[in-house]
C-alpha cells in the first residue's frame, strides 16, 4: 500500500511540474499582443459613457487623440472605431473580406426574418446569391432606367402639392418623406399603400427605424442588464413591429402570387413580381429564394430606399437655403437648361454639373448615415500594426472623414465648387467620400437613390424661391440633426414657397 500511494504521488508531482512548465514556456512563447489605442474604460459599461447625444461627433473627438484606428469597450463588446481614409481602406479593401460580417443581433434577426435580408444578415454564400440578385435583378442600370416614369409622375406630384399651398408654410421634410415612399411603394410593390385598416407602413417603418438604433439594446452590450431591457418591455416591442410588418408584407406576397403574369418580360415590374418569377424558375436550381427572402428583401428596399433619400433631398435644400448664393447659381443651372419647360425630365440631368456637384456636397457636410453600419471580423488579423481579434465590431466614422482638414479645405463650408474640378465620386473607390459605403457591404442602391435625389432637387429649385416662416432669416436656419441610424434635420424644414 505505502509502495502504491508513493507510486501515486509521484505521478501527481511529475504530472503538475509538467503543467507547471508547459503554462509557463507557453506563457513566455506568447508575444503580447499589439491592440489599437483607447481611452479609459469604467467597469461594466466600458466606453459607453463616452458617447454623447450624437455619437459620430464623440467618437471624431475621441479619435482626434487616440488616433485614426480606436479601441473600444461597449460593455463586454469590443468597437474597434475607424476614423480616416487610410484606415478605412485598410478595412474596407485591403481586408474587405475579412471585415465583411455584420455582429450578430437578435432584433435585426427578429425584424429581417433570421438574416435573410441584404443590409443586416451576416456573410454567408447565401448573402452573396441574394446580393447578386438585388443587383443584377433588382437594381441594375437597366432596371433603374426603366422605373423613369415613376420617379417623374411622383416628382410631378411633389411639385403640385407644394404648388397647392399657394405660399403658405409647407413642410418639406413631411413632403419628401411622402416622394420617396411614393417611389419605393409603386417599384417594390406596384401601388402605393396608404394606410391599410388603419396602420400606415410608414409608421411601421419609423418604429422599426428606432428599434435598430445603434445602442438600442442595453442587454446586447452588457448582459449583466438584461433586465433593463426586459423593463423597457423591448422584446413585445420588436415582436409586435415584427409581426405586423410581416403581416403586411404577407398580403402584398399573396397578391402578387395570385395576379402574377405568365410572360416572360420583367419590363416594368415590380420588385415582388420579378422576385416571385425567380422563384418559380430556380426552383430547382441550388440557391433557393423562398417567401421569406422575398419579404426580407423588399423591407431592406423601404428601410434604405425610404429613410436616406428623404433625408438627402431634406439636408440639400436646407443647406441651398442657408446658402442663397449657391442656391441663386444651381437656379441659375437648372432653370437656363430647363427654359420653355413645364418640368426637368430625367434625360435633362446629364448636362447639370453643378447640380450633381450640390448633392455630393450636401452628401459630405450631411451624410445621412455618418456612422456606416457595423461590421465585424471573421478572423483575427493585423491591421495597420494592430492585432484585431474575431468578433470584434467595427464602425467607420464617415462623417469623420468627411470632415477632415487634411483632406477637405475648409471642410465645414459648403462649397459644391470643390466637386466639379474633383474625380470624387460615391461608387466607393474614395475612401475619404463614403456616403454609401464602400467594399462587399457598400450600398447597392446607389443609382436608385440618385437618380431620384437629381430628379427632385432640379425641380424643386426649377420652379421654386423659398423664404423661411416669420421673417427668419435664410442663414440663422438651425441645421441641427438628430441621431440615429440616419441624420434628420432636428426640426422639420417649413419653408415658404414662391413660384418663380
């Protein structure tokens, strides 16, 4: 027995000495790892405390001392906050690949059908055929071409109902809200829903807009206060914003399926219509597109087609407004090329140049999602010297970059003149201009929502002066915004509006 226990004891000493050293030469053989700068962290809540009433403005600020690649805790979740085009290039082409998933969040998921949207589900094979689809199918030059017509009817509509207040006070934040959903309904949907039993899709989109918000969810930064989200009664909210949107995207679904065409032509169709014709004609194909990739796509078409849009055209002619020069010489532009007409056609926007010029402008000084929407790394990889473990989020302050002094001169002015000698473009190949984003997750609407945007800016400065209610003067309107995932002009723009 005493031969046996001593046996055994030796076995125990030998086998924790063995431990004992493998933990410390392992311990030896690990070089420290080299992580981005970052600001003092508090316990549990990390950097949270940091961000103010409009984070892109607190994180620049942030930035402007901890450097162009920022790490930080929201909580438990470590942010890595990128700040300048050169680091944003690291990200979004260089490691474009690596960079290219989206965090994982159960409201999104509850919302968007478990991932199977464009603009929020993580990167997958299946993210990838539904992109190729939106594009090719969706979104193409030749689709978007082929929706002229609506974006000119609903323009034509805007312009008449501005022209119907007989220069009384009119809210042009409201009215651009309408023009953009009155597009996005009749292409994605073939008619417009106004509201059906009484439950406007617009107001679903708006609750559904701030429920996405980026700091939404306490829970999902710390897990410690679940509860406070649990309080808020989070959870029924999102299920019930979730279940009436899927309830009206249901009954769209099920009125295309029982009026859809036998031909082969996707000419002039709908979203829902060329989807469902897809589906049929894949149905043996590998990549499957079922109801709830159908649902899922055409709500990220009204969360992105709806919100950015009527936000640019809101931002462009408040900022033409403050600006009475720049506003006198796009007038001047678009009226010498639009003269003897009633409206501005698309096909009259080609020879605009400062027009285009005004948007891009109005897109740096106001971009309408400063913060681009998150990503995460799929991998632990090196940036820029830096040591970037998997999972970790990344945000690319856009609105930073955009207002960088060494980039931009006097990048607090709006000066359209700095785009028309500048081969700056938004397609995502400058990365110190990213108002759609850049790499696999960029924007791919982009031509939908420009085309629209030139369209209604031309006519709205073609047939119309404004003055601002009470004798304001045009250079004290209050360009404050209001974060969320979007930038909204805090107070609605009410403007007068004179026929010229």
């Amino acid at each position: 027995m005493l031969e046996q226990y001593t046996l055994h004891l030796y076995f125990i000493s030998l086998f924790s000495v063995t431990v004992f050293l493998y933990k410390w030469l392992r311990i030896r053989n690990i070089v420290p790892e080299n992580l981005p700068p970052s600001p003092p962290k508090l316990p549990i809540i990390g950097n949270l405390y940091q961000l103010g009433r409009d984070p892109h403005i607190s994180l620049r600020f942030l930035a402007q001392k901890y450097g162009p690649l920022m790490l930080l805790k929201f909580g438990s979740v470590p942010v890595l906050v990128v700040s300048t085009a050169d680091a944003a290039r690291e990200i979004m082409k260089t490691h474009d690949l690596v960079f290219s998933d989206r965090p994982d969040s159960s409201i999104s998921n509850r919302i968007f059908y478990n991932g199977r949207d464009v603009a929020l589900a993580r990167y997958s094979e299946y993210w990838r055929q539904v992109k190729s689809t939106c594009v090719i199918q969706l979104l193409s030059k030749r689709r978007v071409n082929s929706f002229s017509n609506v974006r000119e009817e609903e323009v034509a509509l805007l312009i008449h109902n501005i022209e119907s207040s007989h220069s009384k006070i009119v809210n042009l934040s409201e009215m651009f809200s309408e023009l953009t959903s009155g597009v996005v309904c009749r292409v994605a949907l073939g008619r417009k829903y106004e509201s059906d039993k009484g439950n406007s899709y617009k107001k679903l989109l708006g609750e559904m807009t701030e429920l996405l918000g980026y700091f939404r969810s306490i829970g999902k930064y710390i897990p410690l206060l679940y509860w406070v989200d649990w309080l808020e009664g989070l959870k029924g909210k999102v299920d019930k914003i979730a279940n009436e949107i899927d309830a009206f995207l249901e009954a769209v679904v099920r009125d295309h399926q029982s009026d859809l065409a036998s031909d082969d032509s996707y000419a002039n169709k709908d979203f829902v219509s060329i989807l469902l014709e897809i589906q049929k004609e894949n149905i043996d194909s590998d990549f499957q597109i079922n109801k709830d990739c159908i649902k899922a796509v055409i709500l990220d078409m009204f969360f992105a087609g709806t919100e950015t849009p009527s936000t640019t055209l809101e931002w462009t002619i408040a900022a033409l407004i403050k600006n009475p020069d720049t506003m006198i010489k796009l007038q001047n532009e678009v009226r010498e090329i639009g003269k003897g007409k009633p409206k501005i056609l698309e096909s009259d926007l080609i020879e605009m140049h400062y027009l285009k010029a005004v948007i891009k402008e109005s897109m740096r000084l106001y971009i309408p999602a400063p913060l681009l929407l998150p990503r995460a790394a799929r991998e632990d990889i090196k940036v820029m010297g830096y040591d970037i473990k998997s999972g970790t989020q990344v945000l690319i302050n856009a609105w930073a970059i955009a207002r960088d002094p060494s980039l931009w001169d006097k990048p607090e002015e709006f000066r359209p003149e700095r785009f028309l000698s500048s081969p700056l473009d938004y397609k995502g190949l400058n990365y110190e201009y990213l108002p759609f984003g850049a790499g696999r997750r960029s924007c791919p609407g982009i031509r939908f929502a420009m085309a629209l945007n030139e369209l209604a800016i031309a006519n709205v400065v073609h047939k119309f002066d404004f003055k601002l209610p009470d004798g304001e003067r045009m250079v004290d309107l209050d360009m404050t915004g209001v974060s969320g995932i979007t930038v909204r002009k805090k107070c609605p723009l009410f403007v007068i509006a004179c026929a010229k």
